[in-house]
C-alpha cells in the first residue's frame, strides 16, 4: 500500500523530499502555519498516513481524526509544545521528534548569545556605526574563569558544556530527570535551580515547554541570580516570565540577556525588550541553520519511513504524555 505524508507549514529540505520519492511515498506540503480547517479539509482528502509538523499553531484532537489512517505524527525538531501529545496517546497514534538533530547548531547559538553579551557586541556595533571609535566606551568580560548553569542536560546542554570548557568555563547543570551518566565529562549535577540560579555567571536555558517548566524562570528566580549574571533562552518562549525578566533587566538586577525564543512568536513590535541595551535577541533560529536543517529533515523522513514500514526506531525518538 502506498503511503501518504502531509508536511504541515512547508516540504522537508530537499534531501527529504528525495528520500520520500525514492521510497515510493506521495509527498505533499502546506504553507506556514496553516488554519486548522484547512489541515482537517486536506488530512480528510488525502487520508494521510503521517502528518510532519512544521510552522503550525497546533495539532489537536480534531485534527488527528481527520484522517482514519494516520500512524505517526512527527515534529520537524525536538520541541513538541504545538502537539496534543496526550490527544495522540489517546488515540495510539505515535509523536515522533527529531531528537539530536540540530543539538550542535542550538548549543553554538547559545554560546553566540554568551558571547555576544559579555563582549558588548550589540552596542559597540551601534556605536562604529554611529561614527564612534573610543576604546573608553567598551564594557567586555571574559567568558575564562566563570561559571555556565545549564537548566536541562539534554544533547543541546552535554554539546554547550563541551564547547565551552576550552574556553576555561566550568559547568553545573540542573535536571532531575537526568541519571548521573548524562552530565558526561563536561558538567557537575546541581541538585536544585536555586542554587545553580545564585552561583553561577550565565544560566542557559534547554528544557522542554512542560506544564512544570512554563514561567519556571520568573521573578523570584531572576532575584536569586548574580547582578553580573546572563541568562540564554534558547528553549521555549514560555520558559520565562517575560514581563518579570524586563523589570530584572531594567532595574540592572541581572547584567543581559539573550534571547531566541519568544512567547508568543513572533513577539509584538513593540516589545519593551526592543529597548534595553543588555538584551540580544534572534528570532527562533538557533536550530535552522542549513546543516541543522537538513539533518532534521533526513532524521524525520527515516524515522517516518522506518514507523510506516514496521521497523524498530530507539525509544528516544517517541515523544511519551507527561499528563
């Protein structure tokens, strides 16, 4: 039987897209962020056996039984907040993520950000723009001698740790999930946020978006954490409270921040972090770099395939209910 794979906000990288030919599979795409009754209209059309998530607001209920013959559903990267996933448990139908696949690329924007923040980049930049060129202006650090507190040790978290200690950084890391042999070589387990809030120089962010951990940085947090002290979002959005890290970053209650990711996205024009000179921000790009997205995109179609066709796949692709 020939199979159907619907991509919800644009086609795979083209690599992809010829994996999925040579497999015999009908390929077909919609443009971001697609209305739900247009999704549900071509899933009940097509009767499609995968759907890959993309740019899509989310997939619900409604949406997966709109096709009777859906199997798996699976995100184009790691996150899965825009997935129903107990919906999916529900109805037996498998979440897949691209676990690992774009790991390195959002471990080197988060040291972009660390980078870019202690060596005042974003304001020396406007200052050589603006005619200026005196040395006296320059505020910038060494990262050398200080200390990264990761918030998640997943494979973005073990490859920040490993990139930042030839730098001379050392890294603790918080992650009651993790067993000990996760923190690798690289990184020292913490064992609560407080504590890594208030001894470390930079915090980076790399949990998932979970009832647990939405807002899990907010006022209090940002109070326990150094007045010299960075914080790196390259997670989700709603990680922090964004209304309690302007006021954190306008009082000077921490020295900068660095931000990939908004909630919501994209975030409004005018955002008062637009602002505040000790904030660099991005937008939501730390995992597409062209490599990053090209191993995405061959991760998700072998793992589609694999599901579709009755292989085995590694536990660590199946995305499980926390509700």
């Amino acid at each position: 039987m020939a199979f159907t794979v619907i991509s919800l906000g644009g086609p795979v990288a083209p690599e992809g897209e010829e994996m999925l030919r040579t497999a015999g599979v009908k390929s077909l795409a919609t443009g971001p962020y697609p209305k739900k009754d247009e999704i549900i209209a071509l899933l009940q059309k097509t009767e499609a056996d995968a759907v890959v998530v993309r740019l899509v607001d989310r997939i619900d209920e409604d949406i997966m039984r709109a096709s009777p013959r859906l199997k798996v559903i699976a995100k184009h990267g790691a996150g899965t907040n825009d997935i129903d996933i107990a919906a999916a448990a529900r109805l037996g139908v498998p979440v897949l993520a691209a676990v690992g696949a774009n790991a390195h690329s959002v471990a080197e924007h988060a040291l972009a950000l660390m980078l870019g923040l202690i060596k005042d980049l974003r304001n020396q930049d406007i200052f050589v723009r603006s005619g200026g060129w005196e040395k006296k202006n320059y505020n910038g650090h060494e990262l050398r001698g200080r200390r990264l507190g990761l918030v998640g040790i997943g494979m973005i978290g073990r490859a920040l740790a490993a990139m930042v200690a030839p730098l001379g950084m050392t890294t603790q890391a918080f992650d009651p999930f993790a067993p000990d042999e996760a923190f690798g070589p690289n990184a020292t387990r913490c064992a609560d946020l407080d504590t890594l809030l208030k001894d470390c120089d930079v915090i980076s962010l790399h949990c998932p978006l979970t009832d647990q951990t939405h807002h899990l940085i907010g006022a209090h947090q940002l109070g326990l954490m150094k007045p010299g002290a960075f914080l790196i979002n390259t997670a989700r959005g709603e990680v922090i409270d964004e209304a309690a890290l302007v006021e954190a970053l306008k009082a000077g209650q921490i020295a900068g921040a660095g931000l990939d990711s908004f909630a919501p996205e994209p975030p409004a024009a005018k955002n008062p972090l637009w602002s505040l000179p000790n904030v660099i921000v991005s937008p939501h790009i730390g995992g597409v770099t062209e490599e990053a997205r090209r191993e995405v995109s061959l991760m998700t179609v072998r793992n589609v395939l694999a599901l579709l066709g009755g292989s085995e796949l590694h536990a660590r692709y199946f995305v499980k209910s926390r509700g």
